[in-house]
C-alpha cells in the first residue's frame, strides 16, 4: 500500500513536470511573447516568401536575436514581421535580410547581414525595402537549370574525359597522398600566419581589380601571343634546322675565341673606331653594297673567260667639272718632289648638294 508521503512526492512531481513542459512548449511556440512585449518589431519587404514561415529564427552576424512574426501579403510580395528581442545588440538601418537555409533539407530563416557598423540602427517600425532582402534559388529552378546543365553535356565527351582522368591518375596513389598531406600543411601555414593571409587576399583583390582594368590590354596581348605561337608553328621546320646547326655554329664560335685569345677584344677595339667611320658614311655604304652585285654581274660578262674582253668605252672628261672647291690649301708641288709632307686633313669637296659640279664624298649622298 502506497503511503501519503510517497502520494505527496508523486503529485509533486507530476505538477513540476507538467509546469515545465507547459512553459518549454509555451516558449517554443511562442506564446510568451503574447503576454509580454520585449524588444521591437522591423518590417522586411520580400518579393517572396522563399518558404519562410512564422516563428522561424532571426540571426545577427549568425547569432540568434529573435523570431519571425506575421507574414502579411502584399500587391509587391510578403512583409515579414522580424521580432527583435530587446537583449539584441543594436542592429545598422544598412543591413540585408536573406532568407536561408539551414541545412540542405530545408530549415529556413532570417539572417540580418550588416553593410556598416555605424548608425542610424532598426527600431520599432523600421522597414527593410525588398532591394535589400533576397532568398535563396527556389529548388525547383535549381534541378530545371541542374538538368539543362546535364543534358547539355555530350555524352561522348564526358566518356572521354572520365577515360582521360582514369589513365592521368592511375598508378598516382602516392604523389596525390603527398599533395594532398602537403596542402594540409600549407593549410595550417596559411592558418597560423593569419593576418598575412588576410593582406595577402586583400593584396590579391587590388591585382585583380588591376587585371580587370587593363583587360582590353591583356586581350590584345593575347591575341598577339597567339599570333606568335602560330608564326612559331608554321616556322617550325625552320626552327628545327636552326636548333639543329646551333651546336656547330657554338663550336666554332668557340674554337674562335680559343684561338683568339687576348687579342679578340682589341679588334673589337679597333672595329669600333672603323664603325663610327662607317657610319657618318652609311649613305655612301649602303649604295656601294646596291651597286656592287651588279658590277660583278657585269664583270662576268664582259671578261667571258674566253680571252677576249668586251665592253665599250666613252670618254666624258669634265663632264661634269670635277669638283676643286674646298682643295685650295693643299699645297702643290712637282711630282719629282719626294720630301714628307703632312696629309692636308681639311680637304674636302666643299661644293653644295645639287651642285652641277661633280660633288665628291659620300657625306653629299641623298638621305634614304
């Protein structure tokens, strides 16, 4: 037989239980907050719901702050009352809502992402406009494009593809394990070097914002790039023959500076002083190089080698006058005169360029 002392713990019990499971489920279904008004109410103005309901939680920086009120319907979507509780911290009127989800069964709710830190901040009445709230992709638009995506695939070149990555990968079990242990710690490094990370990402954007900028340049280089790889293609037997004889050319150039020694670098020396002789004569050069082949040309044929010479032969002395301005200094003398005499230097055709006069010295040959 039950006693009256256990009788009085049992009642008690069961009144304790059934008080705390009125107050949980009260609390769960949001009862208290029918008889006590805490905190504000902000308004966020959806074009839809995306599956968002009553009650459902609202974060803050991914914090529960309170629940979803009433959903009313709108001519332009859905206000959805959000329930702030008054212990939240205060929220910037420059904040988005996004209804999310949870998990990927589903599980939706608020959450209150901030574009600033300071004020003004949401109170009683506030009104989140509907460009600053967005939901997540209906699942029925997500498998329609997922299945448009995976009809557009052809099924020839996925076979191929998954063939190609089944040779490039078999046999590879123990360099992919060392990529992989060896991005783990790389992983760690970035980790425990945080705030370098950090400015080496933000680094990262302004030489991408830099990128983006000079887009058009880089798509020029591109283009010219490719245009190089397909002169690079099309001159390829030619290349070869070069890469090909480039060893025996090395040699001799080689065997050249054995054999040369010391002395190599003083005839360099000298060519340099012959070089800047050359080139206040460039004209002059240039023109006897054009000439030249056709004087050889012209040589051959007219010593044929058969013992005879033939060519024809004009006399036109002084036809033009030769050009005798600019030699008045040189000193004359008899030609049965053998002394030394230093060269006359400042000797020179001074007769203008378009003079009648056969004006002589390559400095008056036409620039090209």
């Amino acid at each position: 037989m039950i006693s009256k002392r256990v009788k009085l713990q049992i009642g008690a019990f069961v009144l304790i239980a059934l008080v705390g499971i009125t107050y949980v489920g009260a609390t769960y279904a949001g009862l208290d907050r029918l008889v006590s008004s805490r905190g504000y109410t902000t308004i966020a103005r959806f074009r839809d719901s995306g599956g968002i309901f009553t009650n459902a939680e609202v974060t803050y920086r991914g914090l529960p702050i309170g629940r979803v009120g009433p959903l009313r319907l709108t001519p332009e979507g859905v206000d959805v009352s959000l329930e702030i509780e008054d212990s939240a911290p205060k929220i910037p009127a420059d904040t988005d809502a996004v209804v999310t989800n949870r998990s990927a069964v589903g599980e939706q709710y608020v959450d209150l992402r901030p574009r600033s830190d300071g004020g003004p901040h949401l109170g009683e009445g506030s009104v989140i406009t509907s460009d600053r709230t967005s939901i997540p992709v209906p699942p029925e638009d997500l498998l329609a494009n997922l299945d448009r995506t995976v009809r557009s695939i052809p099924i020839g070149s996925l076979q191929t593809v998954v063939t190609e990555l089944d040779l490039a990968f078999t046999g590879l079990n123990g360099p992919l394990g060392t990529l992989l242990d060896t991005s783990n710690a790389y992983t760690r490094h970035a980790t425990d070097h945080l705030p370098q990370t950090l400015d080496l990402i933000s680094s990262g954007r302004r030489v991408l914002e830099t990128q983006r900028e000079q887009g058009a340049e880089i798509a020029s280089f591109s283009r010219d790039l490719h245009l190089f790889a397909g002169q690079l293609r099309a001159s390829d037997p030619d290349l070869r023959r070069v890469i090909g004889a480039a060893p025996d050319a090395a040699e001799q150039v080689s065997g050249l500076l054995r054999e040369s020694g010391p002395q190599l670098g003083g005839l360099f020396s000298n060519l340099l002083t012959t070089a800047n002789v050359y080139r206040t004569r460039l004209d002059g050069v240039e023109q006897l190089l054009v000439t030249y082949p056709s004087l050889a040309q012209g040589t051959k044929t007219t010593v044929p080698g058969d013992g005879r010479a033939r060519f024809g032969l004009v006399l036109n002395s002084f036809d033009p006058f030769v050009c005798t301005r600019g030699y008045q200094s040189t000193h004359q003398r008899a030609g049965t005169d053998l002394a030394e005499v230093p060269a006359n230097l400042r000797a020179h055709c001074a007769e203008p360029p378009g003079s009648p006069i056969n004006v002589r010295g390559s400095q008056h040959e036409s620039p090209r």
